[in-house]
C-alpha cells in the first residue's frame, strides 16, 4: 500500500515522528539490551497484568517488535496513513487516539486471553485503529494494495477488518483480536468525537457512495 502527502519532512507531523523515533529506539534496545527490554516485563502478559499488577504493560507493549518486518510494516502503515490524520487532528488529538486504540487493543488480547503467560507485542493494534479512523476520514481516498492493485480505504478497511474477524480463533501467533479491538474501538471514538462532521455515522450506508469530505 502506498500514498504520499505533504507534511513536514517524508509527510510527518511531530506525533508521528516522535512515535516512530520512540519505538525505532525501544526495537533497538531489544537487540542490543535483550536481558533489559524483556517481553514478560514490557510485553503484554495477561497473568502479570491481572496478578502482579503489571498495568504498564498496557502501553509498553506497543513500543516491543518480534522482527524487522513486524517493527516495519507497522511504522510505514504509522508513517503513510498517521500523518494525514495528525494534519487534520492535530498532534495532541492525533498522539490521544494513537495511545486509546493501541490500550483498547491491549485490553481486548488481555480479555481474550485471560490468565495467558504468553506476551502479546507491538503496535498493530493502533496501527488498525489508524487504518480505521483514514477509512472513515478519507473513505473514497486510493491506497496501491502491495503497491500494485488501487483500492479504495473504505474496502480495505472493511476487507482488514474482517479477516481479523474470521481469523480470531487461529493459533498463528498474530493478535488477531487486539486488532480487531483497535479498529472497532477507533471506529466508535470517532463516530462520538466527530459526529458533527456527520463521520462514521452512515459509513456502512455509504460504502458504494462518493462520500469524501475531506478529499
């Protein structure tokens, strides 16, 4: 998928930059410091959360990556679809709904996999509610899927959205339902947050519409 928009340096605003810089860091350190930037301390273990009160999990979690693809695709769908939205939110409501949807995202795999020992790590979770939230901002918008194929963001979401759905019972390693948490999440903020823009409310209405107030 690819799009370009022009804002600051490569289309990024201070919220995304320092998100992106942030978690380059944090994957960094994993290399360099493993026995210090730990999974079971920083990823999401639901166990820890629910018996030792580890709740910081809930936001270090985001800023952990298991491989350079994970940590890139991640960073490019923050970079490539992130910047557009903190252009029309700003950065402040822009880093808010990055950290809501990524903790929704958390909260979900917590509660879908109570009790687990096993760490959920990254950002994808917020990555999906960013996804959702330029679906919904900029639904008739063409994105290049694997750069090759044009489609519209209103499909891609909903295509994205349901193979989560219909994935969540996989055991393939991949937090199907944190990212599934992080869109549907995304999806009611903003419909509440800006229904005077009338965003989200006929959105599924619309789907084979021309409704792009933003473009």
């Amino acid at each position: 998928m690819y799009y370009r928009s022009s804002f600051g340096f490569m289309g990024m605003g201070p919220g995304v930059k320092n998100l992106l810089m942030a978690t380059i860091v944090v994957f960094v350190a994993q290399i360099l410091l493993p026995f210090f930037v730990r999974a079971d301390i920083f990823g999401l273990v639901p166990a820890y959360v629910i018996s030792k009160l580890y709740i910081w999990q809930l936001v270090t979690y985001m800023f952990l990556h298991g491989s350079f693809g994970h940590i890139f695709f991640n960073m490019f769908g923050l970079w490539m679809f992130g910047s557009e939205l903190e252009r029309t939110w700003g950065t402040r409501e822009f880093v808010k709904y990055y950290f809501l949807t990524g903790i929704a995202a958390g909260i979900s795999s917590l509660l879908w996999n109570w009790g687990s020992y096993v760490p959920t790590i990254g950002a994808s979770g917020a990555i999906y509610g960013i996804l959702a939230a330029y679906a919904l901002f900029f639904p008739d918008r063409y994105v290049y899927l694997y750069f090759l194929f044009p489609i519209k963001m209103k499909y891609l979401a909903i295509i994205l959205g349901a193979i989560e759905f219909l994935s969540m019972y996989n055991q393939d390693g991949i937090a199907h339902i944190a990212h599934l948490g992080g869109m549907v999440v995304g999806y009611f903020y903003l419909r509440n947050r800006y229904k005077h823009w009338g965003i989200g409310q006929d959105f599924f209405k619309n789907l084979f519409r021309k409704r792009d107030p933003f473009s």
